[in-house]
C-alpha cells in the first residue's frame, strides 16, 4: 500500500503510537521555561537551539513539553526540499534531544552538558513544515546522575510525527 497525501502533509503510515502522555490537560500557552532560562540548562546556541520553549515539566521532573515554531527562515528551508521545505528528521530528533537534556538538567545540583550516545527505534509519521509548530515530548525511562534514557516524540495538530528512544550521558564532571 503507498501512502497518499493528507492534507498538506505526506504521512508514512498510520500513527499507531499513543502520545507519551495526555496534552489534553496542559495548557500549550504557558511558559515553563523560555530560551534564556533554557540556556541555564541546556548547553545549546546559535543555530543549534532548536526549541522555542519549555512549555510543560512534571513535577516528578519525569516528563516535559517543549515547543518549536517551524519560522521559515532556518538554515535547512533552502535546501530541504526547495519546493516543499520539510523540517529534517534529524533536526526533530535533536530537538527531542534538547528537551531529554533539559529534564536531565533539572534533576541535577547543577547543569551538565550531555551528550548523545543513542538512538533507537526511530520512525517518522509525517512531515513538518513552514508555519507549523512542532510540540516535543520527552518521558524519562532510565535515570541516574551520569545517564538518561528518555522516550521523545513530536507532534503536530494531535499527529504524532515521528518517536524515538534515547540515550545520554553527562561528559563533564
């Protein structure tokens, strides 16, 4: 069976994968964090900071919800695809990255730089674009102060559009 456009979106198959957790009860317009208090806890700038906010955190400090609003004027729109800029799954990944990290962060005395070590099961569900903003969630599987496996999804009008499984590990002391 080939997959056919829905909407404006090219769709790899069904999303048979429930979201981590229920959005329905979070409120997507608060601010958990915004990009300056991001960057207390995360190590990344530039270019490479990819999420807009921290919209959500458990207070367990488990799980999170981060955003990133697909702006148009990205380094990758130009060339990832011309015609129909699609945001790259490797982009979305690190993203996921970058909230698994700041949850990572908020469990410890002060914040570490984390590295990734790897990722597994990936599957991307559907495309993300210009104009659409991207919701990122994060749900902790293995923790200790030196290592995290987190589970991450994004998700876009209640589609989830791609998961994976990760893993990091602090590499400063």
């Amino acid at each position: 069976m080939s997959a056919t456009p829905t909407q404006e979106h090219d769709r790899v198959g069904p999303s048979t994968s429930p979201m981590l957790f229920d959005l329905a009860s979070i409120d997507l317009d608060q601010v958990h964090a915004d990009r300056a208090q991001m960057f207390e806890m995360i190590p990344h700038r530039d270019q490479m900071a990819l999420l807009d906010k921290i919209v959500w955190a458990a207070d367990d400090r488990t799980k999170g919800l981060g955003s990133l609003k697909v702006r148009g004027d990205e380094f990758w729109v130009s060339g990832h695809f011309p015609d129909k800029p699609m945001l790259p799954g490797v982009l979305m990944i690190e993203a996921g990255a970058q909230l698994a990290c700041y949850m990572y962060n908020l469990r410890q005395e002060e914040p570490r730089i984390a590295a990734f070590l790897r990722i597994d099961d990936a599957v991307f569900r559907r495309s993300v674009t210009v104009g659409e903003e991207l919701y990122l969630l994060a749900k902790e599987i293995k923790y200790s102060p030196r290592r995290f496996i987190s589970q991450i999804q994004g998700v876009v009008d209640d589609q989830v559009c791609f998961e994976a499984r990760i893993s990091g590990m602090r590499i400063n002391k």
